[in-house]
C-alpha cells in the first residue's frame, strides 16, 4: 500500500529518535518550499502534516531544545510565497491544537503554550510582510473565528480559548503597534466581539471580555501607573508604540452584536455595559465628523406615521384626536373619540335619544348644566309631548326625565301591558253579548 508524503513526513516527524526527527522536519522545509510553488496543499494534507508537528513538539524534552523547536516549526511559515497558503497553514495549526488540547497533560502544557505563542507572533509577521493587506486581516480573524472561538462548536477547548485571549493584544501590539490602522484592529477584534455575544459560558466569556475589551480600556492607565510606581527605571512602557484603538468603532461593533434577536437578555445588558463604558472612554469627536454624522442624520428619510394629539380638559379624562397626513393632499381628517358627555341642551339630547335604533341609556349620570336648558327657558312643545305618536317613531322607546329613567321606564311598560289586556277583555266581553242579543 503506497503511503502518501504527508503520512511518511508524520511517522517520522513523531519519531522516538531526535536525529530522525530533526532530519524530517529540515527535509518538510524543502518539500513545503516546493510543493507549495506548484499547486496548493489540501486541508488534509496539511491536518497530517500538523499531526506530525504536534507529535514532534510532544517527543522533545528539555526546555532551551523545545524553544529551539518552536522557533524551528514557526520558521516554516515563511516558506510560503503566497500569504492565503501561509493562512491555510495556520489553520491547519489551529485546528489540530483544538482537537488535541485536551489530551495534554499537566508536563507538557507549558511547552504547548509557548508553541501557541510563538506561531500566533509568526503568522502576524506573515501578515505585516505583506503590509497588512486587507484580505488578509479578514481571513486571519475568520479563521481565528471559526477554528477556536466558534461559540457553536462546543468541543473546541476552552483553555486554548482563553490563552489566545490572554496573548492576544500582547503579541498584536508586539508585531503590529504604530502600522495598524483602527479599522483593522476592529477586524482582528470582532472574532471576540462574536463569541461573547454568542457563548451562553458565563464564565469563559467574562474572562475573554476582561482580557480583551477591559485591557483596551484600562490598558494605559495602567501602564502610566506602573510607570510612576517604577524606581530608578530610565525607560518605560510610554516609549515603545502601542495600538491605536477605535473606541467609538469598538461601540458601535458590541452594540451591532447587542441588538441582534438570537442575543439572549442576560448577555444583551453585559453588551450594552460595555458599549456605556466604550462612549465613556472615547474622546469627543472632531468638529468635521460630527458635522458629517449631523448631515447623514439629516438626510436620512422619515417615514410620517399616524399621529395621536392629546388634549386635557381640567382634570377630568383626556379626548384623544388622530390626524393623519397624506403625502398625495393636504387634506386633514380628524376624528374625535369622546369619552365623556359633551355639553348639549336637554332638547337635543332628548331628540337624539328618540332618533336612536336602540334605548340610550349613559354610563353615568350627566353633570349639572350640561343636560339642561337655560334657566328661565320655558319648555318646548316637543318636551311636553316627547312619546307623542307624531314625534317619536314606531318601535321607538324614549327615556323619560329623571335620575331613575331606566327604573321608570320599565314601570310604564309594565301598566301599559295590563291596561291593553284589560281592554281586550272588555272587548272579548262586548263581542259576547252582542252574539247572545242575536
């Protein structure tokens, strides 16, 4: 069964010999340096080939002879002529670190720390050789993204997780202080702003937010500190470069994060906390932005709802009125929604309530005056005749005068009922005699 390269270059790459091992990692120098001149590597490829690396690391004892190595596997980096094949080549570290993280114990964890150190400073220098180029800073932090800090696939360690947080932004600022821009530290900053926004892990997320977002934030403050509190030192921290943040981007990314639907409540505040302090710390803008924001504000078009007014008569309930605008005229329709009895005379409620299909019956009782006619008015006929046959329609029940109009009402009817039974009777009785008297 022919092996192919890679599986040979693992074998002997996790040798128990070192002389083996030393000699196959000078002889993967080459082949990467050729191999990667003619066609590019698969994922597989590499994953075998990082197998082998990883195993080399495991076999070496003896601290100076693993920092040799480490240095040794990073140099390996530079092999490549093209910087998207150095990125495959590090996620391909990235990859098998994650799936063999957890196998490591408690001798071997250091040197594999330090292996993680030593790489992630390596690839930032791939990418500073290649001044940064845009489409690189994306592929690295998407690639940070998806092989570590993915908050979906829970089988990725923590522990590598929380030790590329904690070297982050100290091996960023090593390589890459005074050439970043503030936009692309953003960039190389989001695959954090992500997880955090997504992990549903207390505790890990608040340890990555502590040394990510609270080191940005008290960062120079406490180097000032340090500083001061350092005796008979001639050089300190504020002579060498250091990252230049974007606080008000930096916001603006968590608060993006923040306001999505799938962010739970419970980590939507922690978010927003951290955007409050952001616009704490950022400075004040420049009159030019500002006035840009103003007129991008100003330019934004708005969308004319439905408008609810509300007006206030004393202290009693409020009437609302609704104005709607139409772009097509400028035309008002207004409609009003009483809620209380409006202050007509006694004659034209007395009307309306006879007009109506139904017995008009209030809520409550009507205020003094408002139901009422002047004083010294006198009566008006249709007062005087209000179930009159001419006045009030057929079928038509009016309500009489008085506080217990309803209770009256029913008597009426009641006496009516009987006085037309009476009179049936009667006529039953007259009808009879007539018969007989034939």
């Amino acid at each position: 069964m022919d092996q192919s390269a890679e599986v040979v270059f693992a074998q002997r790459l996790a040798s128990n010999e070192k002389t083996i091992r030393d000699r196959a990692l000078k002889k993967l120098r080459k082949y990467l340096s050729a191999r990667g001149s003619e066609s590019a590597f698969s994922r597989d490829d590499l994953r075998k080939l990082w197998k082998g690396l990883h195993y080399s690391m495991w076999m070496q004892d003896k601290p100076l002879l693993q920092e040799e190595l480490s240095a040794r596997i990073c140099g390996l980096l530079k092999v490549f002529s093209d910087g998207q094949s150095a990125l495959n080549f590090a996620a391909a570290f990235f990859a098998t670190q994650a799936s063999e993280w957890n196998r490591l114990d408690q001798w071997r964890m250091d040197k594999y720390m330090m292996l993680t150190r030593d790489f992630l400073r390596a690839t930032f220098e791939v990418v500073k050789s290649r001044s940064w180029e845009g489409s690189l800073v994306s592929s690295l932090a998407q690639l940070v993204d998806e092989e570590v800090l993915d908050a979906a696939r829970e089988e990725n360690p923590d522990g590598l997780r929380l030790h590329l947080a904690d070297i982050w932004l100290e091996e960023l600022a090593r390589v890459g202080a005074g050439e970043l821009k503030e936009n692309q530290i953003l960039t190389l900053l989001k695959p954090y702003v992500n997880y955090i926004a997504k992990s549903k892990r207390d505790i890990i997320s608040d340890r990555i937010r502590k040394s990510i977002f609270d080191t940005i934030l008290e960062g120079p403050a406490a180097v000032d500190v340090e500083a001061e509190d350092a005796e008979g030192a001639e050089e300190t921290e504020d002579d060498q470069p250091t990252l230049q943040y974007n606080l008000r981007a930096i916001a603006e990314a968590l608060f993006e994060q923040g306001k999505q639907d799938s962010v739970c409540p419970r980590i939507r505040r922690k978010l927003y906390s951290l955007v409050k302090r952001f616009k704490a710390a950022a400075p004040p803008e420049s009159p030019k932005k500002a006035e840009k924001r103003k007129l991008a504000e100003e330019n934004t078009p708005i969308v004319k709802k439905l408008k609810t007014k509300k007006t206030t008569a004393d202290t009693g309930k409020k009437n609302t009125k609704t104005v709607k605008e139409t772009p097509e005229s400028s035309e008002r329709r207004v409609v009003f929604d009483l809620k209380r009895n409006s202050s007509r005379g006694l004659q034209e409620f007395v009307m309306s309530a006879a007009d109506s299909p139904s017995p008009y019956l209030p809520s409550r009782s009507p205020k003094q005056g408002i139901l009422k006619d002047s004083p010294g008015a006198s009566p008006s006929p249709s007062l005087r005749k209000i179930s009159s046959d001419k006045d009030t329609p057929k079928g038509k029940k009016v309500l009489s005068k008085g506080k217990n109009s309803a209770a009256k009402g029913s008597k009426f009817d009641g006496k009516g009922k009987k006085k037309k039974a009476k009179m049936l009777a009667r006529k039953k009785a007259r009808m009879m005699k007539k018969s007989q008297h034939r």
